[in-house]
C-alpha cells in the first residue's frame, strides 16, 4: 500500500466504490444506491455482510423475506426514481441467488436498472463440491450464476480483485445508460470476495453521474417531420420512456401546439392527467374503445419511448396495414420495429427537433373533434363500470373507489393477472407518473414487493403520499412477504386483495378460447375435493399489518378512508365475482395459440373466430 493506494477486500472495494457514487438531479446531488436489499447466505455473509456492515448508515440494507421479491423491490424503486437511482440485491450462492432470476427477468423486460451482487463457488476450486453446487461434468467453469446472462444486460463474474476496477464502472455505465438500461449481475466467488488488491484511491473519489441525452440524428428527423407534415390523422403513442427522459412537459406542448391526439402504453400511462382534452386513453388489448379506434384510423403514428410490446399494438392489428409508424426512441432495437422509421435520441431532445421542424403544422380540427368525442364516449363508459351497485363486486368498481378517495400523489401499482387490465382502462390519473403497472413482464407476486420498493423510494421523496397496491389473491398467494417488511420498515403501505377464488382472468381467457373451465378456479380444480377460502385477513394480520374485510364497495370506501388516516401497512380485502363484472369494452385483439384440430366443437369454433382477425396483422420485422 502506498499514498496513492488502499488495500482492501474484494468485497470492501466493492461497497466502498457504490458509496462514493452519486447523480445529479435536478441540480440536486444526491446517492446513486440508495441501499440495497439482502439476504445472508454462507456464499455472501462472511465478506460482503463485513463490507455492508461498515456502510450501513450510507446505504441502508433492507433485509428481505425472499430473494425473487428483493429483485421486485428493487425493479420498483428504480422505477420509482425513474431509472435515475437503484438499489442492489446481494444473494447468497445457490438457491437464495437462483430465486433472483424472475426479477431479474422482470427488470430486463421493462429495462430497469438493479444491481445483483451474488455469492459463487470458490474460484480454487479445492473444497468442491460445496453446498449448493450445481456440477455440470464437463465444464467445471459452468455454474448456476451463468443463467443471468440472459437475463442481465452487464454480467461478469470477478476471479481477480483487480477486476472491480474495471467491471463496477462499466455495470453502472450499462444501467444508467437510456439505450442499454437494465440489471447488472456481478458473481462473486465465496473466497475472491476476501482476497486483498492494492487499489487506487482515485477509484473511490466521490463521483457525480448525468444521464446522458443522444440528440436525434438532423436526417432522421427531417423524414419524420416530413413524414408527420403529410398526415392528416396522425396519433401520439406516448410509452414509459417519456417519463423516464422527464419528457411529460415537451410531450404535452408538441401535442398542444400542433392538435395531435396523444395515446398512452400501459408504462406510459400517466404522461397526461386523464382530464387532459388531448388524452384519449389507453391503447391496445387493454386500453380504450377511443384510443384503439383512433389508433386503427391513424395514418402516422409517432411512438415516443415505446418498445411496442404486442398488448400495446393489439399483436399488430391495432393500426392500419398502410400506417406509417414513426418511432423515437433511445435505443436502436426498439426504433426500428416493424418498418418503423426511426428517430433514435432521447425523447426530450427529439420532440423538440421535431416540434422545431413542424413548426406551422397543426392536425385537422376535424380528426381531433373526431378523438375527442370518442373519449368522451369511453369516459361515459368508465363512470358507469366504475359505479358501485351496477353489478356483483368488481375489480371495476374497487378501483373507482379508491381513485375517488385517494390522494393525487398516491402511487398505485399493479401487476400480473387481470387487475392490470383493470386499472389500465378504469383509473384516472391524477398526477404524473403515479402508475405503476408492471405488464413487461407480467409478472406474479411483484405487487406487495413492488409496492415496498416503491414505498422506500417514495418515502424519500414523498412521504405524506401513500403507496396503494392492487392484488389478485392468487399473488397473494405466490408472494406476500413483504407485507411484513413494510411493517418491520415501518414503510406503509396500502394493499387492496380482490379475491376471485383463483386465477380468474386465466380462466375468462381459458372460456373465452372455447375451453371449459379447469385448474384455474379452485372450485375447478380437479385435485381438490372440497376447496375453502383463504382467511387474508387473519393472515396480514399475522403479519402485523391492520386487517380488514369489506362486503362491498361502500364498505371498502370506509376501510379506505382508514387505511389513509393509519400511519401503519393496512389489507383491506374484498371478494369479487370471477366470471362477471370484468371490463368488456376496450380490448384490441391479441394473438394466442389455439388448437388448430380439437374434438370440442365450442374450441373450434373459437380458433377459427380468432383465426378470422389475423387478416388485420401487419407484416413487420
């Protein structure tokens, strides 16, 4: 060791970089981790636990219940800061890193950044085979931490101290990138984590991080706005990367300025307040009847920050054939989609080059007079679907109960099943980005993890507000944990269980293709003789959260109204029917496999009904 370096542990170098890593936002410094989540484990607590123990009160360790919910919490919080702040996940080796693998999916799919440090096999190789080891014969360099690299968008694997140099920097070059954002995954053998390397001090000066903004290309933007200046029904698709460039203002005056109708993703939900007169809904197979009639009489189409995910395009029969699709978007792979013509840069810069190159150019009044009645139309819908006492308990009519009762900053988030649907078509937003819809990768058991994650970031930031999760009881089921994490964190949150008895909207799906009921429903299930409800309330309460039951929406309106004045994690569940009361209106088609032979003649007749609307896909790469 020497002035200019230290000599420190792997796992010592490791943390004590992350700390002196910070980003401006804003024109506000703040830390870049904000802490992490862990779970110890023989392969991760002797020397990471020593090097995270020294910084406990810079970055704060959240200790988790299972693995798979940490990674959920984490892909929240990073949303949350809309990818400008993550949190780590650190493992042990074998199984506790094996459960990180669906949320490390999870954030690959929605391109969200989370840092997993992970423990592995020792790089000696002299104790094998050790607990937990997966032994693949021929190839000894082959372990369980090797599946992350398809679902990580930085991977690597440190045999040498002096490797930390080089693999830190470029892991948080990869997640804070806007083209490349996503998980890192760093593997850490159990005996390089304690090894000592004699490292530069310059490599833990304090640094400040910027996101980068790409300008669009002059060419590329001179085609689209020649491109936008011939349409004469043009559409906005506005996608999640309008919030994560913070590009909600320039979105909302390009669409002003020139009289364009803007059309949300289910990420992008919340670019527009709902009362917005240029907001014409969700589009796609769980949108709006307005957003998807203007989306397939549009002739341009100008998709900002969207990967165009097939429930966004209605599998590609959401748009005219003859549409022409311009998309921007930071990165390359998802501004080429399907013969689009691509405008890649940052959405900020990009809507100003090209509000900059129409200028004079506003759509005809009569195709936006056309958007707006049909919104209308669609509102008029939602307030009737919405209203309590039109049928059985709804998944419809608990959300309108809560956005009528909750606060505008209150961030709502959902998940897999069919309450994202639900809430994609039946919310109203209040404020910007205050949706958190996790439909990426549809993915059970991230709505409690989730909503703790977004919980912690939100208390940084907001902590009057309160963090609203909706929850199918079969992610309930899957992954509740967190529920008393939130109460152990003191992290409140509120948590909605709508009950159906199984997997509902598995089930629609199943009937609405021709099938029967089966194995969806628990009252369906052949395995189970007499099936009974679960007692959620008993079980939160377990957990230490405040429990309670409503019979129907007044009564959840009330628990509500509680839940908000408690300053602890409150359930409140209540059951709705599982065949009736779903939103029927809305939908785009979506591509499903269906048995092309079958001896039902209820599925035949199905799959050649489906079969029918392929003749509206459009052809693309």
């Amino acid at each position: 060791m020497s002035d200019q370096t230290i000599r420190l542990t792997t796992a010592q170098a490791i943390i004590r970089y992350l700390n002196a890593q910070f980003i401006e936002i804003d024109g506000e410094r703040q830390r870049l981790c904000g802490g992490g989540f862990g779970i110890f484990g023989h392969g991760n607590v002797t020397c990471l636990g020593e090097a995270l123990y020294d910084h406990r009160e810079t970055l704060p360790l959240y200790r988790g219940q299972n693995e798979q919910s940490m990674g959920f919490a984490a892909a929240a919080y990073a949303k949350y800061h809309l990818r400008r702040r993550f949190m780590f996940c650190t493992a042990s080796a074998g199984p506790g890193t094996a459960n990180l693998l669906t949320s490390a999916a999870l954030a690959h799919a929605n391109r969200l950044p989370m840092l997993m440090l992970c423990g592995d096999t020792f790089l000696t190789r002299l104790p094998d085979p050790v607990l937990q080891q997966i032994e693949h014969f021929q190839s000894p360099a082959l372990g369980l931490n090797d599946a992350f690299q398809s679902v990580s968008r930085y991977w690597d694997r440190i045999t040498h101290p002096a490797q930390v140099i080089q693999s830190l920097p470029a892991a948080l070059s990869t997640m804070l990138d806007p083209a490349d954002c996503g998980p890192a995954f760093i593997a850490l053998p159990q005996d390089v984590q304690g090894w000592t390397y004699d490292y530069p001090l310059a490599l833990f000066a304090e640094k400040t991080h910027r996101i980068r903004r790409v300008s669009p290309d002059a060419d590329e933007v001179a085609d689209a706005v020649a491109l936008l200046r011939s349409a004469e029904r043009p559409v906005i698709i506005a996608g999640g990367g309008v919030q994560y460039s913070g590009a909600v203002a320039e979105l909302t005056a390009f669409a002003e300025t020139h009289q364009i109708p803007v059309i949300e993703t289910i990420a992008g939900r919340a670019n527009m307040l709902n009362d917005h007169a240029l907001n014409i809904g969700p589009v796609g197979v769980t949108g709006s009847d307005s957003a998807n009639t203007v989306a397939e009489a549009a002739d341009v189409i100008l998709s900002v920050g969207s990967r165009l995910q097939d429930f966004t395009t209605g599998s590609w029969t959401a748009f005219a054939k003859d549409a022409r699709i311009i998309s921007l978007n930071a990165a390359r792979h998802d501004a080429g989609k399907h013969l689009s013509l691509p405008v890649v840069g940052d959405a900020k810069l990009g809507l100003q080059a090209l509000g900059a190159g129409l200028s004079g150019y506003a759509a005809p009044q009569s195709w936006t007079a056309l958007a707006q009645a049909e919104r209308k139309t669609w509102d008029a819908y939602v307030a009737d679907n919405i209203r309590p006492g039109n049928r059985p308990n709804s998944y419809a009519q608990a959300i309108g109960v809560v956005n009528a009762l909750c606060d505008p900053r209150d961030r709502v988030v959902a998940a897999a099943g069919g309450l994202p649907a639900e809430v994609t078509a039946n919310w109203r937003t209040l404020a910007i980005g205050t949706v958190d819809v996790e439909f990426g990768f549809s993915c059970m058991g991230y709505e409690i993890a989730g909503g703790w994650g977004a919980r912690i970031a939100q208390s940084e930031q907001e902590p009057d507000a309160d963090t609203i999760v909706f929850c199918g009881d079969g992610s309930y089921l899957l992954m509740n944990s967190d529920i008393y994490s939130s109460v152990l964190t003191q992290k409140k949150m509120i948590v909605l269980v709508l009950d159906n008895g199984g997997f509902a909207v598995i089930n629609k799906l199943q009937n609405n293709t021709g099938n029967e009921s089966f194995n969806n429903l628990f009252e369906d299930a052949p395995t189970i003789p007499q099936p009974f409800g679960v007692d959620f309330v008993a079980h939160a309460a377990a957990m230490g959260a405040n429990a309670t039951y409503a019979q129907n929406a007044d009564e959840l309106g009330e628990a509500f109204k509680a839940a908000k004045a408690s300053e602890k994690t409150s359930v409140i569940v209540m059951h709705v029917d599982a065949y009736e009361g779903w939103t029927d209106q809305g939908h785009a088609w979506w591509e499903v496999g269906t048995p092309h032979i079958t001896s039902h003649d209820s599925v035949r007749e199905k799959h050649l009904e489906i079969e029918a609307s392929r003749a509206k896909q459009r052809r693309g790469v």
